[in-house]
C-alpha cells in the first residue's frame, strides 16, 4: 500500500510556476492511471515519490515506512526508496549489456521478483548480451520495465513510457505492460497524456488539472 | 649507428618513467578536481578554475621557481619533508614528477571536465532511482561514461611530461641519469661544442618516442570505443 498526501510547490517550474495537491492511497495489485495535459506537472508527482524532487509539505508512505514526512522531517534520499520508475526515454546506461542494466538495480539479498521471470514475462532473453544501442525503442522500453521490476519496488512507477514510440510500437509494447501488471501484483502508477491508453492498462483513471488529482467524477 | 647506447637508452627510460609516474600521480587529483568544476557551483570557483589553469599561463620557469620555494631543499614545506622524513625532491627524478605533474595539471582537468558535462545528469538520476548511492553513480555511471575524457588527460599529460622543461631543470635540475630527460639532455648536449651529433640522435630519439605513444592512445582510444559501442 502506498500512501500519498503531498503539497508541491515549484516556483521555477520549466512551464510556469506549479502548485499541486495529490492524495491517494494505493494498494498492490492496483493500477492508478494519471492523466494530465502537459506542464499539468504528472512527471513532478512521479519524482516528488521517488525523492528527486521534494514537496513542500505532506506525508509519502509505503506501508508503514515513512520516505517522507514534512513535520517530522524526515526525507528518504531516492537511492533508499524502493521505486521502480520507468522514464520516458528508457534512460538505459549505454555503457552496459541489457542483462548488466537489468541487474544494475538488484539488491543483494534475492528478492520475489527473479531476473528469469522478469526476461519469461517481457522476452528479452535474447536480448541479454546486447547493448542499449542496439535495440529498437520497444525493445528499449521493455528493458528499461524489467529494470525497474528488478530493483524489488514498492511502487511501479510508469512515466509515459510509450509516448517515445510510433503506434506500430506501441501496440507491440502495450500488452507487455499490462502482462507485468498482471503478472507482478505490484501498485503501479501509469502516467500518460494519452485516454485511451491509460483507460486500456489501468484499473481506474485520474485527471492532475489545475493543481489538483482528481477522480472524475 | 642505429643502436640505442645505453646513456641514451638510461635517459629514454627514464623520461618514460617520469611520464607514467606522472599521469598516476595526477589520475586521482584531476578526477576530483574535474569533477567539483565540472558538477559543483561554490563560492570560489571562478578562483579555483583560474588556479587551476595557472600552470597554462605561466613560465614554466616561475613554476619551477615557485616550486624550489614550496618545496625546495630549503622551501616552506620541503625544509619540512627533509627534516621528519629526509625526503628530498630536488635533483630526484621524484622532482621531475612533480614538476611536470604540476604543468600537466590544467591539461588533465581539462578534458575529464569536458567528458564529465557531456554525461548525462538524466542517466545518474536514474541510477539513483535503482538504489545507487551517489559514490556508486559516480563510479558505475558517470567515470565510465567520461572515460574518454580521462584517457584524452592521461595522454595529454604524457606528452606534456615527455615535453617538459623549464619548470623540471628550475626545481629538479639537470642531473645526470636521475633528472635529465630527454629535453634536458638535448639541451645539455647543444651546450658543449661537440654535442651535435649526439644532440640529433636523441632529437629522433625524442620524436620516435613521442610517434610511438600517439600511436599507443590511438588503439587505446579505438579498443575504448568498440568496448562501449
């Protein structure tokens, strides 16, 4: 379960200055769609979880460990946070093969996701001896999903991962996701500027607009 | 004709020496110092990238000079080396390394700077988001991604090493089989009247040798670059 009530106020935002209330609670096995035009500041809500961005007040909860807390200032760094955050541009390190990408994030001590049920669920075992450069934007992307599943989230964040992608690619990519949602139980959160696609993978869909998570009603 | 004597093989290898003792003393510093240039905003740093710079444009002579003062014999600090330590480092090939050390510097910096702004912050935060304390991102992440960069600095600071002069016969002198390398011995041998054959022998010398390490970094740099790709 991942407990979010969080105030953000950013000043300098790229677009114009941004303030943004967002509370929701979310539990495993759940998938919780935002969709937001652009600049509506989905990317800031998806960093403010994972600590690269901090909010100016509120509580982020996972379970019953606290990542952030603004009274009690307390502020879990990112690398403490069991995040898996899926970017927009896979971000995938250039210098290693897929199979070191996907290790890159593992704890040391086994975790329940294992690095053979990530490769069955995504096929991308033959993939493994590769380097980023030489994969296609769908191949990429499913990557960049296994590592983040391998860094044992708490939380699955997806920051439109497919909008990098051309419609033939994203058809292709598509059901992967909804396998891994599927297939792994986790809360995930799906952002995208895109209806239908958010309406396809998760369970129910809410709008950042005006500064405000809202549940449509 | 064509075989080395062993003076000149001594002086050959010894101007090796310096020059790889000098790119492992500066490998650390320069990382460090590039990486606080090229990643940090502090109060100050306009001074320190000037400082650092410094050895650029200035005589190497001054340098020379004001190394005798720091470290000399009788320097602030080397007066303080010779007496708890007995470390000397003038007339040591050891003030050889440091003073082209001190030259190579900039050079160093310079370009592990340039490859460290060419990494992409983007792909740190990323590390960091998978569990990586920002020593780890460091050194899985953003070294290995300038590594360019720290070769480019090692080879420049070679050569530089190779090439230097002023500021090694200023601090460390001209000694024989100890501080003379190879620009210091072409000098020594233009000084006396029957030098100039022996002067051109190790000017060739100097020019093999210097061929001899470009080609080196080129198949370094060509094996980095299919091991990345």
């Amino acid at each position: 379960m991942l407990t979010v009530d969080i105030q953000i106020h950013q000043p300098y935002a790229v677009t114009s200055p941004l303030d943004l209330h967002a509370r929701f609670e979310l539990p495993a096995g759940r998938c919780l769609g935002i969709m937001g035009a652009s600049g509506s500041g989905k990317t800031t809500l998806l960093h403010s979880i994972a600590g690269l961005l901090s909010p100016a007040s509120g509580v982020i909860r996972s379970h019953a460990d606290v990542w952030f807390d603004a009274k009690q200032h307390i502020q879990l760094p990112p690398w403490q946070r069991p995040v898996g955050l899926v970017f927009q541009d896979g971000r995938l390190f250039p210098h290693m093969t897929v199979e070191q990408n996907l290790r890159y994030g593992m704890p040391v001590s086994e975790g329940q996701i294992s690095l053979q049920d990530v490769v069955r669920v995504l096929e991308i075992g033959a993939l493994l001896k590769r380097k980023p450069g030489q994969l296609s934007g769908g191949e990429k992307q499913r990557v960049a999903i296994g590592r983040a599943l391998l860094r044992q989230p708490a939380v699955l964040m997806m920051d439109e991962p497919l909008s990098g992608l051309d419609d033939h690619l994203k058809q292709q990519v598509l059901p992967y996701i909804k396998q891994v949602i599927a297939s792994f139980a986790l809360p995930t959160l799906y952002v995208s500027h895109v209806r239908e696609e958010v309406a396809e993978i998760a369970n129910e869909v809410w709008v950042l607009a005006q500064g405000q998570l809202r549940q449509p009603v | 004709m064509w075989t080395l004597s062993p003076a000149e093989l001594a002086i050959v290898l010894l101007s090796l020496k310096v020059a790889a003792c000098c790119v492992l003393v500066l490998l650390l510093p320069a990382i460090g110092m590039a990486w606080l240039l090229a990643r940090k905003q502090f109060w100050g740093h306009a001074l320190v990238d000037a400082l650092v710079h410094l050895p650029m444009v200035l005589p190497p002579v001054v340098l020379g000079y004001m190394l005798l003062v720091l470290l000399g014999r009788r320097g602030w600090i080397g007066s303080w080396l010779y007496e708890q330590f007995h470390i000397q480092l003038t007339f040591h090939w050891w003030g050889a390394v440091i003073a082209s050390a001190v030259m190579a510097f900039p050079l160093m910096v310079r370009a592990i700077r340039q490859a460290l702004m060419q990494v992409n912050p983007l792909l740190e935060q990323a590390a960091q988001t998978l569990g990586a304390s920002p020593a780890k991102t460091f050194f899985t992440i953003t070294l290995p991604l300038a590594y360019h960069g720290v070769l480019t600095g090692g080879i420049l600071a070679f050569s530089r090493s190779l090439g230097e002069f002023g500021a090694t016969i200023t601090f460390a002198g001209n000694l024989e089989g100890e501080t003379r390398t190879l620009p210091l011995a072409i000098y020594s041998l233009t000084q006396s009247p029957e030098g100039d054959a022996a002067a051109l022998r190790l000017v060739i010398l100097s020019v093999l040798v210097s061929v001899a390490a470009l080609l080196v970094s080129q198949w370094l740099e060509r094996r980095l670059l299919r091991s990345q790709r």
